[in-house]
C-alpha cells in the first residue's frame, strides 16, 4: 500500500540564503493577510455586523457549523483568490510582491482557503487569524513542483526563486517518491526542511495479541499486560528553569539586543522541553506498535479536560491554582501526540487502533463489571466491594480499556 511520509531535515543556509527566505516568507504572509481581510469584509457583509474586528472574530466563532458551512460558501474559491493576487501585483504598495515565488504565494492562499477556512467549518479550530513575523511558525514556504522546479540532490535541495542549492543535514535516508516540500522557520531562528513522499509500503503484522492502553498522569501510560511507560515530564523537570529565563525576559527592554537574545534563550529552552518529549513518544510509540497487532486507548478531548477553571467575574471558579496545576501535567502528558502516533504507526505495520469511550474506566471492575467510585480505593489502587478484586487501578483501567476496545472489534466484524 502507499503511505505518505515526511521526512525533517535541519536546513544549513547560507547569509544570502536566509536573507532571501525572509522576504520570501514576508510575502507569503502579506499574500495571506491580504486574502483573508478579503473574506472578513464578505463576513462582515454577509452577516450585515457592524462592530470591531474582535467583535466579529467572536461572532464567527460562535457560529453553528451549518450557519459556518453556509457562510463560507460566499467566500471565493483558492482559484478565485490566485487571480486576485495578479492584480495586487500591479499595485504600487505590494510592488514587491512580482519578486516573490508564484506558486509559494499561490498555495499560501490554498491554506487559508482550503485549508484554515475548513477546518474552522467543522469546528476544529477558530475562524483564521492574521499571520505576524513575530510568531515563527507564520513563516512558511511550501513547494509543490517536484521534480520540475524543486529536486533534491545529494546532502542538497535544488529550490526555485534564486535559492539555489542548500545544504541540509540528512539525519536518515529518503525512501520513496518525493511530491512537495515545505521551508520552516522555528522559533530558534533555525530553518527546516520537511519533505513529503510518497512510499509503497507491505505491512507486516510482527506484533501479535491485543493490548489496552490507560493514560495518566502519574504514569504516563499503563498497558492492560501490566507494563508501564512512565513519562518524562519534561515540562515539570525544567519548569523553574525556564520560569528564571521567562523573569529575566521580563525585566528587558522589548524589542532591544538583550530582549531578543534572552528570548531565543527561552525559545532553545521550550524547543529542549518539546524534543525530550517527542523522542520519548516516538520511542514508546513505536515499541508498542511493533509488538501488538490491535492496540486500544482511551478516546480523552484533551482540551476539555485541561480547560480553565477561572470563571468569569460574575462567576468565579473554584480551586482554580489546583485545577491549573493538573491542566499543566495533563498537556505535560502529550496524550493526543502519542494517540497520533499510535495511530498511523499502527496502520504501517498491519495494526489496528481502537479508540473507546473512557468513562468509568478506573471505577469498572473487569471481572464482575460491578461500576462504584468506592472501587477505587486510592489513587493507585482498586478493590472491587462487590466481587473483592484487587489490582493496581491503571491496569484496571487499562484491562477495561482493552476489553471495551475487543466488544467494538467485535461488533463491527
């Protein structure tokens, strides 16, 4: 079968080189910002509102989705929004813009339209936001034309609009088709190369057997066999070191030499933070992908879960300093990135994932099914008061998991 696979590369540009991604990336973000003041203004129109642009940001999104489905259809296509990009060129304030690379600019507007207005159709993220040079991942080329404009030779990228060769590190070989590649910046100041290919693919089922997955807090993940991964937390290890550097940052002058210094020394420590953890969730990923041919975890909406107990004025929250304590150690976690990877790993190795209800999972008892929160004893422990089970409760959580995952298995078959 073929899967697409992206390959991350650190990229080694020249003075020039970076100079150039710069505008280029400036440009793309103008190409942007400029598309979507356009669909505000049909918004604003065709919802006859009359009010600030935060105003109309929170009306967008408290939309429904039939009303969001409804209004985006008024909005103009990608292709619509390419012609309208030929005569912004002509404009003498966006003059510059005949000097940047079409098709970079073209599929900046494919994201917005695409893409961002989509996904805020179906309610996975808000209504587009404006792009800013003060937020890295802003900064975005993509490049489609493989192999005609863009092409990869050697330990280099042939890229189009005066780029020229550039050196990346290949940290690991490229295996199968190349169809597009895509320029980042990170908030390091460090540019990236991600290379999507198209690979053919036999899975091949090594693991055997079924396993449940309950993911915690205290324990990163407890598998219904009785193994434990038990995290890294890297956010709680280097938190008051990056407090420290966050103080520092405070006292600076915004926007001076020292200010940004210190900041890039924050952004090194939050991208130290983010790689213990992914390195630690591609390890354990993998390790359980390869060695269970059906894997199922807990279907958690890790946002409602993690969500602020502040209130509002007229009604304040309770326990807020606690319940923001837990919400740090739950996005601590990364429990939506290990499902993730867990999901497309397991499909690569003729897997399958199961995603389950998950609640009562830690008040069920698996031998007698009899559901109490006085099951739960402790934290840690379970007793079932009916049956007199006893087990450690996140394998109890896990063998549930496990056991709901095998009932959808089945009632699917």
């Amino acid at each position: 079968m073929k899967i697409l696979k992206a390959y991350k590369y650190r990229l080694k540009p020249t003075d020039e080189q970076v100079n150039l991604l710069y505008r280029m990336a400036g440009c793309g973000r103008v190409v942007f910002n400029e598309s979507l003041e356009m669909l505000l203004s049909i918004a604003r129109k065709e919802l006859s509102f009359v009010g600030d642009k935060k105003a109309l940001y929170n009306e967008l999104n408290s939309l429904l989705p039939k009303d969001r489905i409804t209004l985006a259809k008024k909005f103009p296509s990608s292709a619509a929004l390419n012609k309208h990009l030929t005569q912004w060129k002509k404009k003498t304030e966006l003059s510059f813009l005949t000097e940047a690379y079409t098709d970079n600019l073209q599929q900046r507007q494919r994201d917005l339209r695409d893409r961002a207005v989509k996904d805020w159709c179906s309610g996975k993220r808000g209504f587009p936001v404006f792009r800013t040079r003060k937020l890295a991942h802003h900064s975005t080329l993509r490049f489609v034309n493989f192999p005609k404009y863009c092409r990869l030779e050697g330990r280099h990228a042939k890229l189009p609009n005066g780029l020229g060769l550039m050196r990346y590190y290949q940290s690991q070989p490229i295996q199968g088709l190349p169809k597009s590649c895509t320029v980042t910046l990170d908030p390091c100041g460090n540019w990236h190369l991600s290379i999507l290919c198209e690979v053919e693919i036999e899975p091949a089922r090594t693991g055997t057997g079924a396993v449940g997955i309950d993911m915690g807090v205290a324990k990163n993940m407890t598998l219904s066999n009785g193994v434990v991964y038990k995290g890294v937390s890297s956010f709680a290890t280097h938190r008051d070191k990056l407090a420290k550097e966050q103080r520092r940052l405070s006292r600076k002058v915004r926007g001076s030499a020292n200010w940004k210094k210190q900041k890039q020394k924050v952004a090194r420590l939050h991208k130290r933070i983010a790689d213990i953890r992914y390195d630690y969730q591609q390890k354990a990923t993998t390790e359980i992908s390869k060695t269970h041919a059906m894997v199922a975890v807990e279907a958690l909406k890790v946002a409602n879960m993690s969500r602020s107990a502040k209130g509002t004025v007229d009604d304040p929250g309770k326990n807020v300093r606690q319940k923001s304590g837990l919400n740090r150690s739950i996005l601590d976690q990364g429990w939506g990135e290990l499902r993730r990877q867990l999901e497309y790993k397991m499909t690569w190795n003729g897997g399958l994932l199961i995603a389950v209800p998950p609640h009562h999972t830690s008040q069920t008892c698996p031998a007698c099914l009899h559901v109490s929160a006085e099951n739960r004893t402790s934290q840690a422990s379970f007793a079932c008061v009916h049956c007199g089970l006893v087990e450690n409760a996140d394998v109890v959580g896990a063998i549930n998991v496990l056991n709901r995952g095998l009932a959808a298995l089945e009632s699917a078959a």
